[in-house]
C-alpha cells in the first residue's frame, strides 16, 4: 500500500501559448496539512483544477490511494473523495444554507425532498464542527466568515479523503482563524489530507506538516514545515534571496500638512468617534486595529462614501466638504477599497477599459461627447509600462490576471485622476511576496514624488515595515499614534486593545 494518499506524478497542461504546469509533483500523506506555495501565476490553482477535474492534463498521471484515476469532472472528483473549497464564494443567495450544502443530492423520502430530515443532517454536522449556524438561515444572511465555514462543512459531508482549501482565512477574522485551525486539525486526526492554499506565511508555517513550493510552472521542491522559516520559503517562492521584505527607504516625509482631520464622527452611533489625525506631504501613515476598530468606515468617510455627523476636514489649508465621490475625486483623493474584486475590478472588462474607467471624462471629445479611442489607449499604456503591469494586451480580461497585477491596474486607476492623497485599504491582501514587494515600490515612489499615503493594513509587519507613522484605532476611536522608531509589535496590540481590556 502507498505511503502517499495522492500522488500527482509529472503533471503538463498547456493552454495556447503557455505551458502552464510543466512536469509538477505533489504527493500528500494522510492525516497530514500539506501547503501548497508558489508566487500568482506559478500553477497552483491550474494544478488544483486538474486534480479536481475542471482541467485534464495534457501528461502525467494522477494516483488515489496508489490507484491510477482519470478525474473527467468535479462531480467525479467528488466520488472519488476529492473535495475543492473555491477562493471566490458563490452561493445560491436566496435559498437555506442547508440547501446549498446538500444540493444535487437532497435527501429524499419517496419522490419528495425530505426538508426535516435535511435539516437534521446539516444540524449534525454543524454540530460535530462546532459551526454556530442555523441550517435554515438563509445564504444572503450570513458573513462572508460564515459562508467559508458552511463551505469547509459542505466538503466535510462528501467525506472527502483529500479537502483542497484555497486561501481560506482571506476574510476571517482571528478568531475565525483559530476556530478553522481547530476544524483543520480534528479533519487531520480523522485521517484526511488538506492541501492548503495560501500567501500567509505565518499560517503556512503554524498549520502545515509539509510545503510543497511552486515557480512558473514548476515543481521546486517539498519539505518537512517544520525545517523552513519565512525567509527560506520566500526565497524558494522567488527563486532569489528577498534579504528585505520592505524596499530600502528612499524619501523623506516632509513637515507641510496635506490632511488635517478634526474630531470627525460617523452619523452611525456605533461606527468611529472623534477622531483626530495629520498627514504630512510625502507621507505613508499606517492605520492599524482589530476587526471591528472602524478604520475601513473613516476612510470611507473621507472618500464621500459614507455621511459624518461632526468634524472638520482640512486639506492644502482649505476646509473640504465631502458629501460624495465625486467631490472627493475633486479634491485630489482617490481610495483604493478593501475587496478589490467585489468593489474594485471589472472582470469581464479588459485591461484598457479598468485602467481608464475612473476618468473618463479627461478622454472625451469637445461637443460631441464620444470618447477619444487613441488617448484612453495612450494613457493606460503609460500606466502599464509605468507600473509594470505584466499583461499580453491591453485588451485582455482584467479577470485574467494575477492579483498583483490586477491592484496595479487600479491604483494606475486613480492615479490618472491626479490625485496628491491615495487611501490604500489593504493593498496586498491575497498578493504574493514577489507581487507585494512591487505594490510597496510603487507606493515608494509616490511617496518620494510628494503623494501622501494613508495605508490600513492587519498585516503587522506591513504596517511596521512600510509606515512613517502609525495611527491605531480601537473601537471606532484613535488610541495613539506612533512614529516609526517607537512602533512595535507590543505596543500596537496595547493600543489595538487599549478600551476593549479597559472595558
């Protein structure tokens, strides 16, 4: 009998005009968390399809407890125990969660669907992986949290021997993560193999027994967690020595203020109070906080997004109302969101057509109002070169890209609006080590050419690596801010969690 639950020997797959997976090998024990790595764009998604029969591969074999299978779709992938939890979430809305995890195979008593008993089932099983959900409640209703969970249960009931998780902790909170750890760790015990996606160092190295690290296309190499460090799997990620994470530091903040914020209050009572802040010209200010701390809903104030009942804005020495978001483009701001792809890319669109959409205006022609063909094409092609953006054309699908290169094109976006203050919220969340080291070059760059930043970041070394100052926010209000030279881990938390332990 084979040491190995699956074994993926020498896997090709080719699409016109690029070898997408060439020769790769992934071999995963049983009761084992094995990591899969690899910066966007190195296979790891295109091998996960193939092994879940939304690809065939063009070479090599795949084997099932030793037993050479040929996977012709996901439904057989599932008869075989291989079960897939998506990155991207897409329930039916409108219909019981219970619905959604047993569809396409309703329990049934006689020729009618057994509801009662269909809610019992899920009721079970959400009992046994201690999932707080009722089986009745509808998708719509619940949290982004919450459908990831029904997801891992809805793989759970295939009882799937191999449980593919990609990037599963994208939008959880800590404790969600702790909760999820717990469930990986009990499916582990049972026997099962997780292979886990994700661009989470610190997950990666607490979670895993083993990691097996991709590069464009290739199999790199599989080692025991427990023998690598952070830096030693960047470096394999990237095929080059990443001795810094952040770029050296090539600018220097200046003393005018841009933005001044005084005592600014959210019209909802229960999003931030009284918040007061600076930012200088030149400037990168993190904004740090648990989940919950209000920082997405200030930023979103400033942007026009969202109403204040008090307070006063201050920027270039001129009081500003911003009433929406229009008058926030006009004032020079611009706000790249949180959820890049729910708020942010146009998937179906091409390149040219994300880059340009946020200024239109810019390119339309005198009287008669069309747009100027040649000058959109003109601007998104400096912005491409500008940042970098690896795409075969302007006219590719926005959808097609890695999520690197999709934030380079939006924050490309909103600098064709010329704006001097650029609001980040979250900017490398789900983006590889290669790719993030390039969002903080730019962000670099903007802040030596006089462009102010204000970052929100949950990633702490993010905020202590790349901020000339840190603000921290904590239940809606700011509970200090520090310079770069007396910021640490440490006293980030003690700020963080400043009123809650107070409370």
């Amino acid at each position: 009998m084979s040491e190995y639950l699956l074994e993926m020997n020498q896997i090709v797959k080719t699409f016109p005009g690029v070898k997408a997976l060439d020769g790769v090998n992934l071999r995963v024990r049983p009761g084992t968390v094995h990591a899969l790595m690899g910066e966007n764009g190195a296979g790891k998604s295109t091998l996960m399809k193939c092994l879940f029969g939304i690809y065939r591969p063009d070479g090599g074999e795949i084997l099932l407890d030793g037993e050479k299978v040929q996977i012709g779709g996901s439904r057989q992938a599932l008869e075989l125990g291989v079960s897939m939890i998506h990155q991207e979430l897409h329930p039916i809305p409108y219909r019981p969660v219970m619905e959604n995890i047993w569809l396409g195979r309703f329990p049934k008593r006689g020729l009618s669907v057994d509801h009662k008993g269909m809610y019992q089932k899920t009721q079970e099983l959400f009992r046994e992986m201690e999932i707080p959900i009722r089986p009745d409640a509808l998708a719509a209703d619940l949290s982004v949290s919450e459908l990831q969970l029904a997801e891992i249960a809805k793989a759970v009931s295939y009882n799937s021997k191999v449980i593919i998780m990609d990037e599963p902790t994208s939008s959880l909170t800590e404790n969600e993560v702790a909760h999820l750890f717990k469930i990986i760790r009990k499916l582990r015990a049972e026997g099962r193999a997780i292979i886990y996606i994700s661009h989470k160092m610190e997950e990666i190295l607490d979670i895993s027994d083993e990691v097996t690290i991709m590069r464009d296309g290739k199999y790199v190499g599989t080692w025991p967690a427990a023998e690598l460090t952070t830096d030693l799997i960047i470096s394999r990620m990237v095929g080059r020595d990443l001795t810094h994470r952040f770029p050296p530091r090539r600018y220097t903040p200046g003393k005018e203020i841009l933005l001044e914020v005084s005592h600014l209050t959210s019209s909802d009572p229960s999003s931030f109070q009284d918040v007061s802040f600076q930012l200088r010209r030149g400037e990168i200010l993190g904004v740090g906080g648990l989940v919950g701390a209000q920082r997405t809903e200030l930023v979103e104030s400033l942007f026009g997004l969202r109403s204040v009942a008090a307070g006063r804005i201050v920027k270039n020495g001129r009081p500003l109302r911003i009433r929406s978001v229009a008058d926030a483009k006009r004032a020079g701001v611009a706000l790249l969101t949180e959820e890049r792809r729910a708020t942010g890319v146009f998937g179906v669109l091409s390149v040219l057509d994300n880059t340009v959409v946020a200024n239109q205006k810019a390119y339309a022609l005198p009287v008669i109002g069309a747009l100027n063909g040649r000058k959109r094409r003109q601007a998104a092609e400096d912005s491409r070169k500008k940042l970098h953006v690896k795409t075969h054309s302007l006219e590719a699908l926005m959808q097609n890209l890695s999520g690197g290169n999709q934030q380079k094109v939006l924050i490309g976006r909103w600098l064709l609006t010329g704006p001097d203050l650029l609001i980040l919220d979250e900017p490398t969340r789900g983006i590889d080590v290669g790719a993030k080291y390039e969002i903080y070059t730019i962000m670099q760059e903007l802040a030596a050419a006089g462009k102010s930043i204000i970052m929100i970041s949950s990633e702490m070394p993010e905020l202590l690596g790349m901020s000339d100052r840190i603000m921290v926010m904590c239940e809606g209000r700011v509970s200090g801010i520090l310079d770069r030279e007396q910021a640490d881990q440490v006293e980030i938390m003690r700020l963080a969690t400043m009123f809650k332990t107070a409370g």
